[in-house]
C-alpha cells in the first residue's frame, strides 16, 4: 500500500514538473518569436527606405533626361528658327538690290531715252538739210549737163547695159571653161574609181587561207590526240596548219597555191563532217583532190574558150588553169593573163595584125607562175621552156620570154606582150601596194601639207585618198584656206603618183577658252 502511495506521489511530482517545464518551454519559444518578428520588421524597414531612396534617385534621373531633351530640342528649333530668319533677311536683301538695280535701270532708260529722243531731232534736221542738199545738187547737174533727170537716169542705164552685158559674157565663158575642165577632171574621176571597184574581182590570197571554225573547242579535235590529226593533215596535203590564239579561225599556209586550195577544201569539208581521225582525213583529202584538179581543169578550158584559143596542148591548159590559185601583188594571174591577151589582141587589131597570135601569147606570158615555186629561174624562161616542150610556135615561145626582158624582144608581138602585160598590172586597183610604198606614199602626203607656212598638222586618212589639213587661225585667214588647198592638192597633182583622186580638206578653226578658279 505504501509502495502506491510513493507510486501515486511520484506521478503527481512527474506531472507537476512536466507541467512546470512545458511552462518554462512555451515562455522560451515566445520570447523567440517576438524577437525574430522584431528582426523581420526592422528588416524590412530598412529595404523600404532602400527602395524609397532608389525610386527617388530614379526619379531625379528621369526628370533630368527629359530636361535635356527638351533643352536639346528647344536649342535646334532655336537654330531652325534663326536660319529660318537669316534667310528672310538674305531675301529681303536681294530684293531690296534688286529694287535699287531696277531703280538704276529705269533712270538710265529715262536717260538713254531722253537722249535717243535728242538724237531723233537731230537725225530729222539733218535729214532736211541732205534732202535740201539733194535737189539743190540736182538742179546743178541739170544746169551744168543740159539734161533733165529723166534723161540723165536713161544714158546712165544705158552704159550700164553694155557694161553689164560685157561682163556677163565674160562670166559666163569663164563659167564655161571651169565646167568643161571640172567636168573632164570628174570623168577621169569617175572612170578612175569604177576601174577600181571592177578590178576588186581579180584579187585573191596570197599564201594564206583562214578558215573559220564553229568554236575553238574544234582546235584540240583538229590536232588529235598527242597531234596525230595534223601531223596526218599535213602530210598528206603538204601544207603548214597554223592553229593559234585567233578566235574560231585557223589557218593553212602553203607556197603551191594549188595543194593550199586542196588543204583548205579537205580542212572546210573536215569541219562540216565533224568527224576528224587519220582515215576521214585521207579520205577527204583524196576527195578535195579530185575536186579542185576538176576545178583547175575546167578553168584552163574556160579560159582557152573566152580567148578563142582551142588547139592549146592538154598539160598547158592544165598548167593555165593552176593560175586560178595564183596571186601577183594581190592580182589573180589568170585574170591578168586572160586581160593581157584581151589587151594584145585589140592593139594588135588596131595595128592591122592578127590578133590570135597575140592572144596566145598574152595568155601564156604567165605560164611559168604555175611552177615557180617548183623550178629555178624566172617564170618567164620557166614559161617559155614549158611552151617549147609541148609545141608552141618560136614567136609564141620567145614572146613569152621576152616579156620581161630575160631575152631582147625582136617582134611587135614582143612589144605587144609587153605593152599589155605593162597596162594590166599597172591600171589602178589591179595591184595591191606593197606595206612601204603604202606608208612611203602617205607620208609623202603629210609631208607636201606640212611644207606650208601656218600649217600644223596633218593627216592622211582614208588609205591616202583624203588629206586633212589643220591650220593656225592667226596665221592663216578664212580666204587664204581655200588657196591654201588648191595649192596642195596642185602639188600633189605635179609630184606624185597614185590610183584614183586625192582630196584636200583645210580646216582652220578658232577656239576661246575662259577658267574658272
């Protein structure tokens, strides 16, 4: 009993103390919590008067900025505004000017025309007095003449008639005689141009064809792989191909004008097949063969036919109709050949000769041109032998080789071949004109020019059928011009030698030059 008693009493302690504890405990935790709540106010005190000043900062800022950009925009108005009133005032100015200037004006038109109106007076009285003058001098006349002013007016116009007359006559030869010697230097003119557009059939190439090809990417297929294409071209035609940088062209050279004609129609026919390998070459080229030897044959026979020569032996008509693809200075050596027979027969006609004769050995002169290239010695003794050896008269044999003086000639048909085969080569246009004799003559030209006092350049154009002369205006005048070219072109007229017509222009021209600095 007693031990539950102690029981009962220790529970009531436990409990007491628990509650005492529980007490103390719950006074502690209070106590924390006010002075944690007390930290968090001041705290937060604190970051609210942070911010309060932040946004005051702020705010001054903004307030500042804007402060700015009000005076910035206030100064450029500011600025906009006195130019506005700079350039009112400038205005303002110039049409104050304006109105002294025309203020000026309109006194010195007041002026000029005060005096204008002085001088009028002026011009009337002394009109009045001429006029006063006038008929005071006619009744003098009249007086001292005998006659009326009627009949002195009839005399008058009567010697001026005859005097009238007389000169008109005069001009009017003189009109004549520049018209006929105008007239007859035109015809020389005119004949002189149209031999030469008429002879621009008988040039020719000389030892070169171009060829033109679709692209240049054809070039690499010409030559073939590691060159066996031209290698094999030129073989087989005897030429040279020259393949180069010249754009969608290439060219053959060779000095046998007849296998240069072959190369060309082989290369031409390659191009339109488009397929090029050694075989299609070999067979093109036995093809162009056969078609230009067809070619040179029938222009041996065309030219015996338009000669009416029709017993010439079959090898020198061959060899005449070679001439096809001859040139002479540019000049095509079977139309020369074909015109130096023309020539003999007519000369040898009007002389009262047989002209056939002379035409065969005009169209044979040439003969040795065709083989030139392939035998020694001048194509006149070339020419002659070839005409021995197949049957030619001796006179048509030694006029051949007499036409260039390799044997004296001994006949009129010599002289004949000669004087023809002088007349077609040298009639204008026939020739081309060598590089030097081209420059040489232009020169010549500028040279005449330049000899002249107040010239100071000069330039040939126009392959020397025009001069264009520039004088100096301080020394030469306007009508010194004209006879400034008619002398020039008279000189060029008496010292030189050249096809067609040259013509002289003089330009005299004066300049005025003003800077601004």
């Amino acid at each position: 009993m007693e031990s539950i008693i102690w029981l009962i009493v220790g529970a009531v302690v436990g409990i007491a103390a628990g509650f005492v504890i529980n007490k103390f405990v719950a006074k502690s935790t209070a106590q924390r919590a006010a002075d944690e709540a007390h930290t968090v106010v001041e705290d937060a005190k604190r970051q609210a008067e942070t911010l309060r000043r932040e946004a005051v900062v702020e705010a001054k800022d903004e307030a500042l900025r804007l402060r700015q950009e009000a005076q910035a925009e206030n100064k450029e108005r500011l600025k906009e505004v006195r130019a506005a009133e700079q350039r009112v005032n400038q205005r303002e100015e110039s049409l104050d000017r304006r109105v002294e200037s025309l203020d000026t004006r309109e006194k010195s038109l007041d002026s000029r025309e005060h005096q204008i109106s002085s001088m009028q007076g002026q011009l009337d009285r002394r009109q009045r007095d001429l006029d006063e003058s006038e008929e005071q001098i006619g009744i003098r006349l009249q007086q001292v003449a005998g006659m009326t002013a009627d009949e002195a007016k009839t005399e008058l116009l009567d010697t001026l008639k005859d005097e009238v007359a007389h000169q008109s006559a005069a001009i009017i030869r003189d009109s004549e005689a520049r018209t006929k010697a105008e007239a007859d230097k035109k015809a020389r003119s005119i004949l002189s141009l149209a031999i030469q557009r008429v002879a621009a059939d008988h040039t020719a190439e000389t030892t070169v064809s171009a060829i033109h090809i679709p692209s240049d990417d054809l070039k690499g297929r010409i030559i073939g792989r590691e060159g066996r294409n031209i290698r094999s071209f030129e073989q087989l035609t005897g030429t040279n191909l020259i393949i180069d940088d010249t754009p969608e062209c290439v060219t053959i050279s060779c000095f046998d004008p007849v296998r240069r004609e072959i190369g060309r129609v082989t290369m031409e026919n390659l191009i339109a097949d488009g397929r090029i390998h050694p075989a299609r070459i070999e067979e093109m080229f036995g093809k162009a063969e056969k078609l230009v030897n067809q070619r040179v044959q029938e222009a041996g026979d065309q030219a015996a036919f338009d000669t009416g020569i029709h017993d010439l032996h079959p090898e020198l008509v061959r060899t005449l109709g070679r001439l096809r693809y001859r040139t002479s200075y540019g000049q095509n050596v079977l139309n020369h050949s074909l015109e130096v027979a023309y020539l003999s027969g007519v000369m040898a006609s009007e002389l009262g000769l047989d002209p056939v004769p002379a035409k065969r050995a005009g169209l044979l002169h040439d003969l040795g041109k065709a083989v030139d290239h392939e035998v020694e010695g001048s194509h006149a003794v070339i020419g002659a032998d070839l005409a021995r050896r197949f049957g030619e008269k001796p006179s048509i044999v030694h006029a051949i080789e007499a036409h260039h003086n390799d044997v004296e000639p001994n006949s009129v048909l010599d002289v004949l071949v000669q004087a023809a085969d002088a007349v077609s080569a040298a009639r204008p246009g026939a020739r081309k004109e060598t590089l030097d004799a081209y420059i040489k003559r232009l020169e010549k030209l500028e040279e005449i020019a330049n000899s002249y006092k107040g010239v100071e350049r000069t330039y040939a154009i126009q392959a020397g059928r025009e001069v264009r002369v520039m004088v100096q205006p301080e020394l030469v005048d306007e009508a010194q011009t004209t006879v400034l070219a008619h002398d020039i072109a008279k000189r060029i007229e008496d010292e030189m030698q050249y096809p067609g017509q040259v013509k002289v222009v003089v330009i005299r021209e004066s300049r005025a030059i003003g800077i601004a600095k």
